[in-house]
C-alpha cells in the first residue's frame, strides 16, 4: 500500500493553522503583518488551484462510472465539454476573493493531485476497472473535504491579519500615507 499523501499545502499551511499563527499579530510591525498576510493569500492561492485540479480528477472520474453505468455510446471525450462547464454542481462555496498572485509551483501541485490516486492512471481513465475508479473516486473526494478544511482555515488567517491591520488603520496606528510611500517601493 502507498504511503499517504502530506496534507494539502504541507508545512507551509501547517504554519499557518498552528494556532499561535496570530497571537502576536497585535505587536508585530505593520510590515511583518502585511508579509504573513501576503504569505497567507498565497497558500490560499495554492490551495485553491489545487482544489481546482482535484475536483476535475473528481468529475471526470465520476462521469465515467456514470457513463458506464448508463451505457450510452457516448464515449467520454465526448462528454468532457459538458464535465468541464460544470453542469449540475451546487453554488460555490468559496468567499468571493478576488486573487491578486498566482498559484506558485503547479506542477507540484499536480504530482500531488496524481499521488491521490496510487495504481490508478487517470490519463488512461478508460482501461481502469470500475473497482479501481470507485477506489479513486473515494480517495480524491475524501482528500478534497481535507483541503477544503485546511482552506478555509487559511482564509480565518487572512481574514485575521487583515483584521489587524484595519484596526490599526481605524484606530490611527497606521498612515495611509507611509502604506503608500511603503507600497511605491515595491
């Protein structure tokens, strides 16, 4: 049996959810709070990428068992069109935020969606038993609902940190003017 997968986003996030992230955020410099909270939105990044990745494994995977099961001749290069639009998911369960960096290292992203799935070649989708898709199947929802959890408590960090710095800003702790000047020369 292969060993199994590190969380998602590794020790990176692990840092982040250790729940001392915040407790000195208060007496931090106001450019070490903008770093970790310029950290955080990139773990967040990451992991949304990856989450990304995962579901369409997750989709595709459960659409071949689907069409397998109805027998509909079509095949499933046929049916990627209608996976890919999303059809039938729910609303979306994420904040709204709108992300200013890009995911770093994707294809580490990628080897880890692959590591999900030990003995079973998505890329060969077709020649897999229903067996090992099932197996799949199971093994990539279970590792989303992780990533999900691990995710959100990401964004609690964000949302922590920038807490924490507009209270510095409400509270006259804090220049708009020299976050400029700061800004400019980055």
């Amino acid at each position: 049996m292969s060993p199994k997968p590190s969380p998602a986003g590794g020790a990176a996030v692990d840092a982040l959810l250790d729940p001392s992230f915040l407790e000195n955020a208060t007496q931090l410099q106001m450019s070490e709070v903008r770093r970790l909270r310029r950290a955080a939105e990139q773990e967040e990044v990451n992991l949304s990428y990856t989450r990304r990745l995962l579901q369409g494994r997750l989709d595709i995977v459960r659409r071949e068992l689907q069409r397998r099961a109805e027998d509909d001749g079509r095949s499933l290069v046929d049916l990627l069109p209608e996976i890919l639009a999303e059809k039938g998911r729910g609303p979306a369960h994420g904040l709204g935020r709108h992300q200013t960096v890009q995911p770093a290292r994707p294809e580490e992203y990628e080897s880890w969606v692959n590591s999900l799935t030990p003995g079973a070649d998505l890329s060969a989708i077709t020649d897999l038993s229903d067996k090992k898709l099932e197996t799949a199947a199971r093994s990539l929802a279970e590792a989303e609902k992780g990533l999900s959890e691990r995710r959100r408590g990401v964004q609690q960090v964000m949302d922590g940190l920038a807490g924490e710095l507009g209270r510095r800003y409400r509270d006259g702790e804090a220049d708009v003017a020299a976050l400029l000047a700061d800004e400019g020369r980055h």
